[in-house]
C-alpha cells in the first residue's frame, strides 16, 4: 500500500473512532450505558478496521488487475504497429530498389548507346 493511501486509512479509522465516540457520548443516556456502548464501539473498531483494510486491498488488487491488462493490451497493440511499419518499410525499401535499379539500367542501356555512338563517330572522323 502507498504511503498516501495508508494515511488516508488511518485518518478514515480515526476520524469513524472520534464520529462513534462523539456520538456515543452526546447521546442522551445514562453513564451506565454510555460507557456499555462506549465498550462496545471499541470492540468493534478492530472488526471495522479489519474490513475497511480488506476493502482497500481489494480495492487495490481490482486497481492493479486493470492496469495489468490495459499494459498487456497496450503491449500488443504497440508490437503490431511495430511491425506493420516494419512491413511497410521493407515494401518501400523494395520498391525503391527496383525503381533505382529499372532507373539505373535505362540509363547504363542509354550511356552504351551514347559511347557506341561515339566511337562509330570517332572513327568516322579518322577515316576521313
């Protein structure tokens, strides 16, 4: 339990001991019976105190399960973002390398053109 929840349960338990005895003792009733439902109140107060530290845990416990399965979903959902950009970029990664190989194959095929060309030019030239 957290340091704030504990103070919150202490003053919860303090604050219904002090709201019983208050009630208890402004009651109007004899002493006898005062103190009688005042012996009572203080037998209770470690059954309650019992139950109100069950329910916080409890409490605590449904908190934790819940965020343990937001965490697990979450978890999923990132790892399958991951790699549907993974494959997205391996696509992309392909594509441009055919589009850089189709671009770079037209462009040797144009330069073997041009150097033949040339070279039937220069010896042209030569024989002239």
């Amino acid at each position: 339990m957290s340091s704030g929840a504990g103070k919150f349960l202490g003053g919860l338990i303090l604050g219904t001991a002090i709201g019983a005895a208050a009630g208890i003792l402004f009651a109007p009733k004899s002493g006898k019976e005062t103190r009688r439902a005042l012996k009572n109140s203080a037998q209770d107060l470690p059954r309650l105190a019992e139950e109100l530290g069950s329910n916080v845990q409890y409490q605590a416990d449904r908190f934790t399960e819940q965020a343990q399965r937001t965490i697990d979903e979450t978890v999923i959902r990132l790892q399958e973002a991951l790699a549907t950009g993974q494959e997205a970029s391996r696509r992309l990664q392909e594509e441009l390398a055919m589009s850089v190989g189709n671009s770079t194959g037209a462009s040797l095929s144009e330069l073997d053109d041009r150097a033949g060309n040339r070279a039937i030019a220069d010896a042209d030239d030569e024989e002239e």
